[in-house]
C-alpha cells in the first residue's frame, strides 16, 4: 500500500486546477486517473467540439491560454492546455489506474485502485459531472439491425456519408453532431427532441462572448436573468417553432439552476435547422428491427442511431456507501467545502463558463486543506 497526502481523483479540468493551487501553496498531489491521458474527456470527443465559452473564463488559475489561441479554443487547444501544465507545474501523474472505491479509515482514506491500494489525508474527487455516458431504455432496442452510439463515441462524419441518421437529443452536442453530419455528406439527419432547448449563440451581438452576460446574469435574481435570456434569445436566434424548437415555457436560468445547461452554438447550426438539412423531429418511443417509431406515430428507418443523451456522475460504487451523494447521484456538498473530514468533491455542476468557475473554486479548496495541513 501507498501513502500520498493528498490524491486527487480524476485529471480532467477539475481535477488539474486543484493540482495547481495546492502546488501554488507548496503542497503536493497526485492525481490519479484510469485513463492513460490527461484531459482524455476532451481528447476522445468530436472533431468539431470546441470550447462553449470563452478563453478569458476557461483558464486554470493564474494560468491564462497562450497568445493566438482563438477566443473559442477548438478540443485539441484545450486538451493540450491542460496537459501542458499538468506536466510543467510539476504534478505526479498516476494514469492507467481506476480508482473502484473510497473508504475512511483512522487519520483518512483508503482508495482501491486497479494498481493496489492507496492511503491518503485528503481525497479530492474531480471525475466530472459528465462521466458516464448514458442511453436511455427503449423499448426493442436491443433487436435495432442499424448502428446505436453514445455520442461520446462520434468522431468525424466520414463511416456515416451518404447514410441516414437519427441523432437524439437537444443539447450543444446533439445539435452540433446533427449539423457535422449534415455538412459531412449524410443522406438525411433527423435530430430527435424530447424537451425544446434553451439556445444561445457563442458570440452575441457584437462578436461578444455570450459567457460575459451569463456569468453576469448568473448571480441576478431568477426572474431577471430568464428575461434578459429570452431577450437575448429571440434577438439572436429568433422564432424556430415552425422547425420544431419552440423557446420553452421554462427559463435559462430556471434550468440552470437545476443543472440543466443550455444549449452554446454557433449560428450555422441554426442556419442547418432552418434550411431543414438538420430535420427536427419528436423523441423515440420504440425499436422494431430496423424501424424507430416517434411518440408521435412517426416511423423512421436511419442506419444508424446517435444518442447525444447525456452523462451520468457515476460515483455510486466510488462513494456511494458514505451518504454523501443525493437522490440524482450528485455531491451534497461541493468544494472549497469538505463533504466528510478530508474528502472534497469539486467540479459537480452546470453553469456558466465551469472550468473558470472550478478553477477559481480551487484556490479556496487549496487553503483550505493547506490549514489543515498546517494545523
């Protein structure tokens, strides 16, 4: 068994920005992750995917994007980021290592990993708010003859050019895999939607990042902020009822406040929906061999079937027995607050500019165990 003071789970984001402040206040970590990269939750995504808000909101502490970088960094900018001062700041790296389950023991923790056991003071567990990718249960989709996917397993249009394709879900992804496809030569892409999106553009009037006014908007009244969302909105993008997005009765802000981010685009995926190479269509109800039937009667036959459906935390066999999570699986208590003596979970949420947010969420997180270090 080995002993680290501090291990912290997970070497995404999250994960790397608590490095870094603990080893600003001279305190060593080692992060553990089973992948055998740093930043792998951006490395294994679409080609295509790029950062929703802006550089100036998305850096680690201290630590801004080098010169030239665009103001929206593409996957490889970020993930190379990250890498780049995981490496330079001097962080012990221990990748290829799944970490199965987190127990107390007198004076701290014990992790089991694929690689032995692992003794700590502090756990910080940083393995993202989308961790897990999740397919919902449809009826007959175990007998589907076409191809079915998690998006997080989409890469490029290539293997689906001149075929026809279902892509399920409302969000950043969804819509921007829909639209890849489309202009990647697809026969036909329908977007299947169960709950219309709230919609906002990168850049909003102006060329200004859209992050600027969430941000902002994100510590005003509820009320307000869903108002001057709306505003925002119909100015931006406009009415899309008649392509099947009409704006939701509920508020961005309402949502977000429910973890439920909105959906970040760039206009020519509007521009996709409203020429209709990207048809809106409802949501799945069944499978039957090689048909998808729509909860409205509708009855599609694509070849091959993308769920951009989402992720889920994944932390109940991790820490599922130390009542620490809520009935959905999230963190009752974030950082810079300890959920238990000496463990700390950081990066758990949906918001404006996230990775701004954590890594600002670090620097506390890092005083704090740096007092109890010293205590």
């Amino acid at each position: 068994m080995t002993y680290t003071p501090i291990v912290i789970v997970g070497a995404g984001p999250a994960g790397i920005a608590a490095a870094v402040s603990l080893r600003d206040r001279s305190l060593n970590s080692v992060i553990v992750d089973r992948a055998d990269q740093v930043a792998t939750s951006w490395r294994g995504r679409y080609e295509k995917l790029k950062l929703n808000t802006s550089k100036y909101f998305s850096h680690l502490p201290r630590r801004r994007y080098p010169p030239g970088t665009p103001m929206f960094p593409t996957r490889s900018e970020v993930a190379d980021y990250f890498e780049r001062h995981a490496r330079q700041s001097g962080i012990a790296l221990q990748l290829s290592t799944n970490v199965m389950r987190i127990d107390p023991e007198p004076n701290g923790w014990r992790l089991a990993t694929s690689s032995g056991d692992m003794r700590a003071n502090h756990v910080v567990v940083a393995t993202g708010f989308e961790n897990t990718p999740h397919i919902p249960e449809w009826p007959g989709m175990g007998g589907f003859t076409g191809e079915l996917l998690h998006s997080s397993a989409y890469h490029n249009p290539a293997p689906y050019e001149g075929k026809r394709i279902l892509v399920v879900g409302s969000g950043s992804s969804g819509m921007e895999i829909a639209h890849d496809l489309a202009a990647g030569g697809a026969d036909r892409v329908w977007l299947a939607v169960r709950t219309p999106p709230n919609i906002l553009t990168r850049a909003g009037p102006g060329g200004i990042p859209g992050d600027l006014m969430a941000i902002a908007l994100y510590h005003a009244p509820v009320g307000v902020g869903d108002a001057i969302a709306r505003f925002v909105q119909r100015r931006t993008i406009g009415d899309l009822t008649e392509f099947g997005l009409p704006m939701p009765d509920e508020g961005l802000f309402t949502r977000a406040r429910r973890n439920l981010a909105p959906t970040i685009l760039d206009m020519d995926v509007i521009t996709a929906v409203r020429d209709r190479s990207v048809h809106v269509v409802k949501t799945i109800d069944s499978f039957d061999h090689n048909t998808v039937s729509l909860v409205d009667g509708t009855r599609l036959q694509p070849d091959a079937v993308i769920c951009a459906t989402g992720y889920l935390r994944g932390l109940e066999a991790l820490v599922g027995h130390l009542d620490v999570l809520n009935d959905d699986g999230i963190p009752r208590v974030l950082a810079p607050m300890p959920a238990a003596r000496g463990l700390w979970f950081t990066g758990f949420l949906a918001r404006p500019a996230l990775i701004g947010y954590i890594a600002k969420q670090s620097r506390p997180l890092a005083k704090q165990i740096a007092a109890v270090a010293d205590g």
